[in-house]
C-alpha cells in the first residue's frame, strides 16, 4: 500500500516538476506543498477560487491583557453532543490528555439532552457548556430547529483560539494528537502553504479495521474529524446553515475552504477512534436525510459532480495499527450494550 502511493507520488512529482520547468517556474516551493496535499495523487479538480482573496484575521495574541484575564487558547476543541453522556465523559477524557502542555479550552454544545449530560456539563470547570434545546415533537415526529452547520457554527464563533478542533461525542482522540495537527499545519506554512484545514485519521469502529481521510467531490481533501483554522472558516463562511440537514455540510465546508484559496491537509500522526455500532450503520444506510444531504451537496458543486471529478473520490488509508487497542477498551461496553438493545427488539 505504502510502496503503490510513494510511486504515484513520485510520478506526480515528476510531472509538476516537468510541467514548471517548461515554463520556467522555479519548481521547488510547488513541490513542496505536494508534500502536504494527501489528495494530490489523484490530481484533484478544485472548486473555482473565489473572486476576492483569503482574509487572514487572526487574533491579536501578542498584546497586552488585562492581568486578571488569562491569554487567549492556542487551541480550541469543539464536540456536539446530545443524550450520550457515557460517550461523552470518554470524549472528554481523550481531549483532555491531549491538551496535557496546551493551552486549550473545551467547548460543548449540547442539543437539549436528557440523559444527565447537562448536570454533568455543569460541573466541569474546564469545559465551556452552551446549551440549544434542539430538538421537539410536532405533529408525532421528531424535528430540529438547527441544522448541523449552525448548531456547529456557535461553537465555532464562540472559540477563542484561532485553530479549531472538531470531533463528535463519540469520538476517542489517541495520544498527541492535537499537537502532531499543530505541528503539521506549522510544518506546511513553513513552505509557504496557506493551511485552512487539517484532516485526523478515523475509522468507524467496530465496522471498520483501516484508518483514513476522506477524499470528497473532485477528490477534494476534507475533514470528517480535524482542526480549523480560524481565519480559513471566516473566509468560507463558516459552516452552511441552511442547505444541509446534517451529513453533508462538513464535505461543503471543506470545498468552501478550498475554494477561498486554503489548503486541507492531512496529519498522519493524528488519530481518531469514531465508534459506530450496528445499529447507527443500518439507521444511516437508510437515511432518507443522508440522500436529501447528497443531493445538496451535488446541487452546490455541479462544477465538480461530472464522471471524472467523482471517480477521483475515495478515501486515503493510513498503513498503521493501534497496538494499545484502545477502540478495544474504551467502547467495548458501549458495543455489548447495542447488541443487547438489538437483540432485545428481535434483530439479534
């Protein structure tokens, strides 16, 4: 696996490198951010840049506060969460080692839960909690009165560091990382590469055994689990509010990141736990939410939904194996629990 992408890597290299050379462009910084672009093996088609430049806002760190106000975050770490409080608390514990020598904050947003999510909130002193009772009953069904990108936009907006991380409630951050994402994006501007995005690795545990980033229309990079950057969300306009129900404003954000002249990377070295159980697979496999989602995605970026733009979407994996099994340990009860749930309702 690792021997078949160093060889198309290669062989793009080789063809920008011929490319620049002919028109007598020095070679050697486009060659650089190559290093940084995980989707450049299929040749991405990019949305069509924006008509004004990326804004590059970021706060103003360096002054002076007042004395009694500590200094801003350096990061950020966004989850949204509702009636998964047992998922929650192990979210919270792998955000919280990582932000071990970080100066971070922790910002849930918690959709109205019942489960004893919001007492618990509460009571941790370290964690920012805003509370959005999303969701009612009319008329025998269940509704929302956010979507998913403006319930995440008020986590967003109500961040103080200028890098973002996002991940769900019942997600499970591995050990560093926060500050391998950190140390990647830096790594990436030092050769002049214009950073909006970073993608972590995932897998959907137990359904799945490989990690990997997800290559979205025209086989843009985008960011399932990964951090932000700040000034790249206000130059795409943060997150859709209004064409999205749910699944498919994280691939709009990405393209809009894209396509205000920002880049999304990859962070090889960050790795993220995402557990699914049978049950949340059937359910999302016959979404009717999910296909309305697609067909918006599709609507927005025509541009980008031709034959040749969609075969360049996939996904790319990580040749690596957590050996600590800590998808193991930290959702094995979660996993019995489902299959006690299936089987009690005759599924099993």
């Amino acid at each position: 696996m690792a021997t078949n992408f160093l060889t198309r890597a290669q062989t793009r290299l080789a063809a920008v490198t011929s490319k620049l050379r002919a028109q007598k462009v020095d070679p050697r910084p486009a060659l650089a951010h190559l290093l940084f672009l995980a989707d450049a093996e299929v040749d991405p088609i990019r949305p069509q840049r924006a008509k004004t430049a990326p804004k590059r806002r970021v706060f103003a760190n360096n002054g002076p506060r007042p004395p009694s106000i500590d200094a801003r975050p350096v990061i950020s770490v966004v989850l949204g969460s509702f009636n998964r409080l047992p998922l929650l608390r192990r979210a919270i514990e792998s955000v919280r080692a990582n932000l071990d020598n970080l100066r971070g904050e922790i910002i849930v947003i918690d959709g109205g839960s019942s489960d004893g999510s919001i007492d618990w909130l509460v009571e941790q002193k370290d964690i920012v909690a805003i509370v959005q009772h999303n969701r009612y009953v009319a008329g025998g069904q269940t509704r929302r009165r956010m979507s998913w990108g403006r319930f995440m936009n008020v986590g967003f907006r109500a961040a103080g560091a200028d890098r973002i991380v996002m991940i769900s409630d019942d997600c499970y951050l591995l050990p560093d990382a926060i500050s391998n994402a950190l140390t990647r994006i830096e790594e990436a501007e030092r050769v002049g590469l214009a950073v909006g995005a970073c993608a972590f690795y995932f897998r959907n545990w137990p359904q799945e055994s490989d990690y990997y980033v997800q290559r979205t229309l025209g086989g843009n990079l985008m960011v399932n689990h990964g951090l932000y950057c700040r000034a790249a969300l206000s130059a795409a306009g943060y997150a859709n509010e209004d064409d999205y129900a749910f699944y498919k404003a994280d691939s709009d954000l990405s393209l809009a990141i894209w396509q205000a002249g920002y880049a999304v990377i990859d962070a090889p070295g960050s790795v993220c736990e995402h557990f699914m159980s049978q049950e949340e697979a059937v359910r999302v496999s016959n979404n009717a939410t999910l296909e309305y989602d697609r067909r918006q995605l599709h609507k927005r970026w025509r541009q980008l939904t031709g034959r040749a733009a969609t075969q360049k979407m996939g996904k790319k994996k990580l040749d690596w194996r957590d050996s600590t099994g800590a998808a193991e340990r930290v959702f094995s009860d979660q996993l019995a629990q489902a299959g006690q749930r299936e089987a009690s309702d005759g599924r099993g």
